[in-house]
C-alpha cells in the first residue's frame, strides 16, 4: 500500500498515511487536532543518481556508463 501526505487545514499539521488508493480522498483524522478538514499534498520522490545524490559516478554502477559516454 502506498504512503500518503496529508495537510491539516486547520492547524497545519502535516501527516502521512498508509493505505489503499480507494481511501486516499476520504477525509482524514489530524493527529495533532482531531479535525477531518485535511488536504492531501503532493508527494515528492527521489531516485538513485538525482539532483542532490551522494553517488559518485566513478564507483556506481547506475551512473557509471552515462559518465562515461560524456
């Protein structure tokens, strides 16, 4: 099951839940507060080799053959 973020309108608070795709719209609990008025936000995902990554591309092999072929 996939993570969802979720933003109180409320008090701001910002939480993540566990569950199914049917049940990412319904309105969600703040566990900060206690209301339902919560948004879900977009989520944001990083992958091997992206903007920001420690990899070296000297020793890693995802990024070693496009290093190479610069």
């Amino acid at each position: 099951m996939p993570i969802f973020e979720y933003r109180c309108e409320d008090c701001c608070t910002e939480f993540e839940e566990l569950e199914s795709f049917d049940e990412r719209d319904v309105p969600h609990e703040c566990p900060s507060c206690g209301s339902k008025n919560s948004a879900r936000q977009m989520s944001v995902f990083s992958s091997p080799g992206g903007p920001g990554s420690s990899c070296s591309a000297t020793s890693c092999t995802t990024c070693a053959p496009a290093a190479r072929s610069t």
